[in-house]
C-alpha cells in the first residue's frame, strides 16, 4: 500500500515540472540540438519545494480514503508544487 502513495507524487511532481512550468525546457531544447544531456552544474541538486510536496501528498495519498490513493498522490503533488513554484517566483520577483 505504501508504495503505492510514495512513488506516484514524482510523476505528478514531473509532469507539472515540464508541461505547466517549463522550468528547464530552454536548456532542454538547446542540449537536444546537441544530441547531448543537460551539465550538472547547469540544474539544481536538490528541488526543496518538489521534495515538500512529494512528501505531502504521500502522506495524503495514504491518509485521504476517497477515490484511488495513487490518482489523489499525483493530483495533490501537483497541484502543490505548481502553487509553490508559482508563490516562489512571485517572492524572488519582489525581492529583486
């Protein structure tokens, strides 16, 4: 049961990331003309706010008992990390 509510939020997490947000579709489209993959040093190491909102909806997933845990996991992981990146973007915005 548990594997099934703690590997999903990371397919939710990952189509928000490069269907709605397009955080790195730039370096995408540029090392797929190479035919290469993306520099490490070019993306981050670590994605707090993906990692905050796969925990979230994991636990979610697994405590909410309406519908199908997995479908609620990856609906919750989205929408979250979509919220925050945006919530984020728009604090860097005002900070700089």
């Amino acid at each position: 049961m548990m594997v099934g509510v703690v590997f999903p939020p990371i397919a939710g997490i990952m189509l928000v990331d490069y269907y709605l947000l397009r955080t790195h579709r730039a370096l995408l489209d540029a090392t797929r003309q190479e035919g290469t993959l993306p520099d490490s040093t070019a993306t981050p190491f670590m994605n707090v706010i993906a990692l905050f909102s796969c925990g979230v909806a994991a636990v979610s997933g697994y405590v909410i008992t309406a519908g199908i845990p997995a479908l609620n996991a990856i609906a919750i992981s989205g929408a979250l990390y979509w919220l925050l990146s945006h919530l984020k973007q728009i604090i860097v915005k005002r900070v700089s």
